[in-house]
C-alpha cells in the first residue's frame, strides 16, 4: 500500500523552510486555526478556510466539522499542534485536503484515499441516481475504472440485492477499492479485477457474464485541458484517469465498443462525460453503423451542463 506519511512528509520538499510554520509552545484552537488560514489565504491557497477546519478536525477527531468552534477556546496538546502544523504544511504546497485527512465522503459513504488514486467529486453523485432512476431492475453492474471504489460501494449500499464487478488497470486504485468494499461492509458482493481494457475495446482474461448496466465516469478532458488544472491535480492525482486525448473520447470509445458487444438489447451504459461530447458521440456511433448503441437520454449536472448520458443497445 502507498506510503501515505511518506508522500506527506516528501511534499514539504517544495517548501522553503522559512515558510514553513515552527510552534515552539502549544496555543489555543482558535488561535493557531486563524494563523494557518492567514498563510494559506497569503499564499493563494484555494479554500483556506475550509481545508484548515477540515485538517483540524480530522485531527482532533471531530466528526462534524460545523463543531469546530466550541473547541477553540481548547489548548492543543503538543502532538495534536504538530499535526495540524504538518498538515497545514503539506497544504501549503498544494496537496489536496483529501489526501492530506487520508479519507473523504461520498454520498452515504466514508472512503479512504490514498495519493495518486483519483479523488472522486461530487458532481459523481448524480450518475448513481441517474443509474437507480433509469434501470428497473438492478441484479448486476460492471464499473469500470473503480478508483477508490466511490461509485460500486455506493450503488452496494443503496441496493441490498446488487452485485458489482469493477475494474480498473491501476493495482493501487483495485487494493484501494477491495479496502474501502471491506470497511463499508460490501465486500461480499464486489468483485474486483485489475483489468486494462484496449482501444479496440477488448480485456484480456475477463468474462463478465449477463449484466444490467454498465456504469462508468472514465477520463473524458481534452488533453490540451490538462495545462489548464490546479496544482492539486496536476501535481498529485493519476492524470491517465483525467486524460482523454486529443477529443477526450480516445475511453469512451472504447468503452462504448466493449458495450456493444457486452450489452444485451435494451441494456445501457451511464457515463460521466465532458459537456461538449454529447453530439460527438452521436456522430461517432451514427459514423460507426457495427456499433449497435445509440444515445437514448442526456443529463445535466448542478451547473446546467451535459455531464451525463445514456447509451442504449439497440440490436
């Protein structure tokens, strides 16, 4: 398993030492919270003031961080002050908060996280519900590309009667997943399998069977994009699960090949996708007439953008 601690303290490498924070007493919450939301806002850093209550909290074993303020007047024990410093740290040089606290929500669901698994997003929410809304009958699902298993371990715990198969070609992102399965008590119903699927859609070894659905939020930036992200990402998340290619399709394709020889008729596959892809699907699939899907229902995210669509197989 990665070495959490170790990427932490490596992190640090990028800071000059007279930026880095040295108490040589302890002090009260509220007054060393303030001091890091202080440098963090100088220097720029996203959401300060909340990565800093976040980081608190986790250390302090505070599990709703709305909480925090009654303990600021509480003086921090010299470890408790060490933490919060190093962590602030390790923020300060743009490690994402949710590697930092090591774990992080997702919907109804408490995940672990380890660097460089890719940390899902909440706008991901929403391709469960459009999944749950729009198949009658949930027996079987293959995800693919699990990353820390946010979405199958979701889907298990919404659903008693399902069954997941994922897979992902990243072994630290399967051992992740199985971990993540076992502490949320779904493991009995998951399989996971460390599997690359091909361009031309194919994996190699794997027989899924009869299924219900197929569920994916695969990489879909354009990779001119990739310039564009924060150092957060950039620098410390696995950019194979944001890269698309040129038109961020170069997975989608794939996947949507593997669908149309996996899927049964009526059968569909929900994807996460870029909000300029969907007539670029339909023109890929309307293009590719050996492809028997077609594009049966988009949906749209939080902001008003195309962010998720249906495919359907027809034949």
């Amino acid at each position: 398993m990665y070495n959490t601690i170790k990427f932490l303290k490596n992190s640090l490498n990028g800071i000059p030492a007279k930026n880095r924070s040295r108490t040589a007493t302890t002090s009260c919450i509220g007054d060393v919270l303030e001091a890091w939301i202080t440098k963090l806002e100088e220097y720029k850093i996203p959401d300060a003031k909340t990565s800093v209550q976040i980081i608190a909290s986790s250390v302090l074993k505070i599990a709703n961080m709305d909480e925090l303020p009654r303990f600021y007047s509480q003086i921090l024990t010299e470890d408790q002050q060490r933490n919060i410093d190093q962590y602030c740290e390790c923020r300060l040089a743009r490690v994402p908060v949710q590697y930092i606290v090591r774990n992080w929500d997702f919907r109804y669901t408490r995940l672990q996280l380890i660097p460089p698994v890719f940390i899902p997003r909440p706008e991901t929410e929403t391709l469960i519900d459009i999944v749950k809304q729009n198949v009658k009958v949930l027996n079987r699902v293959l995800e693919i590309g699990c990353g820390s298993g946010a979405i199958s371990i979701s889907m298990l715990q919404e659903n008693e009667s399902l069954r997941m198969i994922s897979i992902d070609q990243s072994r630290l992102a399967c051992n992740l997943t199985r971990q993540n399965a076992i502490l949320n008590g779904v493991d009995d119903r998951l399989e996971v399998h460390e599997k690359k699927m091909k361009d031309d859609g194919s994996v190699s070894d794997f027989e899924v069977g009869e299924i219900d659905a197929i569920v994916s939020n695969p990489p879909y930036l354009f990779s001119s994009e990739l310039y564009e992200l924060e150092p957060e990402v950039k620098l410390y998340e696995d950019l194979r699960a944001l890269d698309g290619g040129a038109d961020g399709l170069r997975v989608i394709k794939a996947i949507l090949k593997y669908s149309s020889v996996t899927l049964t008729f009526g059968k569909s596959c929900f994807l996460e996708i870029h909000h300029q892809h969907v007539p670029m699907i339909e023109k890929w699939l309307s293009d590719n007439e050996n492809i028997d899907l077609r594009v049966t229902e988009t949906f749209k995210d939080v902001f008003g953008y195309e962010r998720f669509v249906s495919v359907t197989k027809v034949k």
